[in-house]
C-alpha cells in the first residue's frame, strides 16, 4: 500500500523535469513549535524535498516558536492567502470543518494504531476534502500521541482532583465542555499565552502531550502530570486553496508528493520524540502520575462525546469499527 520514497522523489523529478519553467514559489509556513520538533522538522524536510526535485525554485521558509501568533490566526492568514501553508492541531480545525470534531471527543479512540488507521483510510480523506470550503487544501495528517493534564498544586488522580481546577485549553468549546464535565473550569487560551498564564495563575494547569509540556517548558511552572490520555488529537497541515488556485498542476504534484513523505518522516520522529521527552521530565523532577484509572474519565466525559458527537453518529460508528 505504503508508496516508496523511491516511487514518489522519481516521480516528482520527472514532473519538474518536463514542465515548462515555471516561476519560483517560496512557500511560508507557520508552526508554534519550535525547530527541532518533530512536525517542524518533518516541514524543513519537505522543503528539502521541493528544492531538491526543482533545483531550489520551490522552498519552505518555516515560521516556527509563534513567530507568527497562534494557531487560529495562522488558519486565518492561510486562508487569507497571506501565508502558504500552516501546521495545526485539529482541535482549532473543528470550528472552521465542524466534522474534525470527532477527533476532537474525549476517548474517541482506543489505540493508536486505530488513530493510524482512520487518518491513512477513507475517513481521514474525505476529512481533508472537506477542508476546501474552508479555504484550505488538506496536505496531511501528523501524529500528536495523547494529552493529558498537568498543573501547578497536585497530583491530579481522579477527575475529583480536578475540581476548582482552572485548565487551559485549546480554542474549541469541546475542551471547555470537556474539562467543566471532569469538574473542573476550562478556560480557552491561545498556545503563545500559555506559558504566562501558568506563571501568573490566571489558570493553574493545561493539558498537552509530552513533547509540548516538555518543549514549551510549562513543567517548570506546572509540575504535576497525569497521564490520563484523554485526547489522542492528530494534527495537520494545510495550504491556501487561494495560493493553491494559481499554482499550475506539476507544482502541486510535487507539493502532494513531499506531503506524503514529510507526513512520514514526522510519525517516525513523533515516535522518538514522545520518550525522549517522558526522559526529559523525570530527570526534571516532574511529579508523573501513571497507569491512573481511566474509567472514571471516560464516564465523566460520557456526556461530552453524546453532545458533541450527535450530529456524527454514522462516522463515529465507523470510526468505532477501524481496528
Ligand atoms: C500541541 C500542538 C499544537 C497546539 C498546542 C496547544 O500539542 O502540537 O499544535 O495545538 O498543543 O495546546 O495549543
């Protein structure tokens, strides 16, 4: 099934090769994390690509570290035509293609090779289809494993210590609702905003995976982490349907073609990435609190999944029979 790097880098020079010369394309990409994360890494790569097939006349210039803002704006200026290309988490998506929010419901998923396979089949495509009346062209999905909560008092055991609690969470009242169905006050924060927020008390923990708890620093400030799973959000990259519109069909062939392995590349680095950080913060000191009893999370978030899940009964059902 899996097209070789091999197939796809032959294919992509060939196209260049016979297109009539076409003008040069700096594509600029926005991303919060900084570089040296897996999903920046995965674009410098595409980039790497592009120029490569093109002899440098297609190239990425990445905006990384928020240079740019957050994630919602940066889905603006994408769809705006300001900028290229953005990476994103799908919990900013849901508000624009109301149909990501499924993977935006608590426990959704069992595994992550369920995840794999709904984003690699005919679910997760048709969900990138979809993003065109949104302005965007869908390039891929990437891995972002699972969040879970940390904060700045305690170790956090069941949803009842959660109580009081006030946790940021990504702009989509899903995680609102999410948090507030677990007891505690979930108030909506911009990922650039985070860090001083924790440090300021205007909320006393967040929720995120490792890799972002430990890049972001927020350990430092919020040194309780409960990994109690309770998101498993993918992420994705898109680009300007309004840039994508002026583009001739041989350039996107090779921007399709270097999504495919970038999408690749940035699994394998994820994979890393996720115990390389877990290292990172044990030798920290983080208090980590691990196997805590999911069940509780899961029925408390019951109602969550039922609200925000009703008008997508049939795709959860086959979201629920992907193995
Ligand atoms: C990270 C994700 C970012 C951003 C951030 C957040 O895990 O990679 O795209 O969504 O979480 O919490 O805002």
């Amino acid at each position: 099934m899996t097209v070789s790097i091999r197939k796809l880098t032959l294919a992509a020079v060939a196209a260049a090769a016979t297109a009539a010369p076409a003008s040069a394309l700096e594509i600029k990409s926005s991303d919060v994390h900084p570089m040296g994360y897996p999903t920046t890494d995965a674009i410098e790569y595409m980039g790497q690509l592009l120029s490569d097939w093109t002899n440098g006349r297609i190239t990425i210039k990445i905006f990384h570290s928020m240079q740019l803002g957050g994630e919602k704006e940066a889905l603006e200026q994408v769809q705006l035509g300001a900028l290229e290309m953005t990476r994103v988490s799908v919990g900013v998506v849901g508000p624009i293609v109301p149909d990501f929010n499924v993977f935006n419901l608590p426990y959704v998923f069992r595994s992550l090779d369920q995840m794999h396979n709904v984003v690699d089949g005919e679910i997760g495509t048709a969900l990138l289809d979809k993003l065109s009346a949104g302005g965007l062209i869908g390039l891929g999905y990437m891995d972002a494993g699972s969040r879970s909560f940390y904060n700045k008092t305690k170790a956090i055991e069941t949803p009842a210590d959660l109580a009081g609690m006030k946790i940021r969470v990504m702009q989509n009242p899903i995680f609102v609702d999410m948090v507030n169905a677990l007891g505690g006050n979930g108030l909506p924060i911009a990922y650039n905003e985070l860090y001083t927020a924790m440090q300021t008390g205007v909320v006393d923990g967040a929720e995120n995976n490792p890799p972002s708890y430990e890049s972001g620093k927020h350990y430092e400030v919020a040194g309780y982490y409960t990994i109690d799973e309770h998101l498993m959000v993918p992420e994705i990259f898109v680009f300007s349907k309004k840039v994508w519109d002026t583009l001739d069909e041989v350039d996107r062939q090779l921007i399709r073609n270097a999504s495919v392995l970038a999408a690749r590349k940035e699994r394998e680095l994820w994979a890393a990435r996720e115990k390389a950080s877990m290292d990172i913060l044990r030798e920290k000191g983080v208090t980590i609190v691990e196997n805590v009893d999911k069940t509780p999370f899961i029925e408390a978030t019951k109602s969550v999944r039922e609200k925000h899940g009703a008008d997508y009964a049939d795709l959860l059902k086959r979201i629920e029979a992907t193995k």
